[in-house]
C-alpha cells in the first residue's frame, strides 16, 4: 500500500494559536500548538508544517495574504492545509482561489483557543480539516464545525460564532 500523501500545513496564527496570560488576562502569540495536537491525535499522517506567521487575522494584510499564496504556490503537496483566524479567513480564501491552484487548499481555524482545552473547537477542527483536506477534489474551502464550504460559499455568523453556507442562509 502506498504511504499516505504528503500534507502541507501553513500557521498562520489566529486564535487557534494563541495562549493566554493569566496575569494580565490577555492572550498572545508563543507558538504553534500544531505538533502537540498531532501527537495527542495520534495523527500518522505524512506532514510538514511550517510557520509562516503569528498574526491575528484581523491585523493581516494583503503582504501577509501575499506570503500563504505564494508558499501555497511553491509547495510540492497538492494537500495544503493553512491554519487561520477565523475572522478574515474567507478573504484568504478568495485571494489563494484567484490563483486557480490544482491544489486541495483547506483553511481552519478556532474560535477559542487551544489552549483552553477541551472548551477549544481547534482540536476538532484540525482533524476534520485533515480528513477534509484528503479527501475533497481540487479548490480552496474553509472547514469549521465538522462542515466543508466552497471558499465563495461561506460566512462567518458572529451572533452564532459558527460558519455557515451563504446558500443555505435564511433572510427574514
């Protein structure tokens, strides 16, 4: 049986990423949790993960956007996953799909940090994107609460801190 693809991950930050000072109650970026969660996943996959940047996707910019579509661009893989903050994670999305990779490219994120524990929705994002991102034809998608979005068809809903199908909103 052939080894398992190869699965490129990007860090980007977020608050996937971010830790919290119990001092000054504030949270801020140390390092990736990525290779923590893998090991407690027990993940077997073949990965690479590569930082790429610390940021609070509210502070990126297009030079940032600029970076994760260029290091999308260049890498061998044709699974890229890229860890991202949830609130400007569709812009991204947009800016790597103009690119038209033939790439599977999925984008996660947390709307709590990891390192609140088990009250954080990383650990169940990351391994749905995993799965997601082996297993969905090429595109760029966004993969949030269990649930794979086409990057053109998703919004973050901020009264419901959850990700849901523009095509499936109801308007009242």
């Amino acid at each position: 049986m052939p080894a398992p693809p190869l699965i490129q991950i990007f860090v980007t930050g977020g608050t996937f990423d971010k830790d919290y000072n119990f001092n000054t109650g504030e949270l801020f970026f140390k390092d990736t949790h990525l290779n923590e969660m893998l090991e407690r996943g027990r993940c077997s996959l073949n990965i690479d993960i590569k930082t790429l940047m610390m940021v609070d996707s509210l502070e990126m910019n297009r030079e940032d956007r600029d970076i994760i579509v260029h290091n999308c661009k260049r890498c061998d893989s044709n699974h890229v996953l890229v860890t991202h903050g949830t609130d400007r994670m569709v812009e991204t999305a947009k800016v790597i799909a103009e690119q038209n990779l033939e790439k599977t490219i999925v984008l996660t994120g947390a709307m709590i940090p990891y390192a609140f524990g088990t009250s954080s929705d990383g650990f169940f994002n990351m391994g749905s994107a995993l799965a997601f991102v082996q297993s969905l034809p090429h595109g760029v998608y966004i993969v949030m609460n269990g649930r794979a979005f086409a990057w053109n068809d998703v919004f973050k809903n901020k009264q419901t801190g959850m990700f849901e199908a523009l095509s499936e909103r109801i308007i009242h």
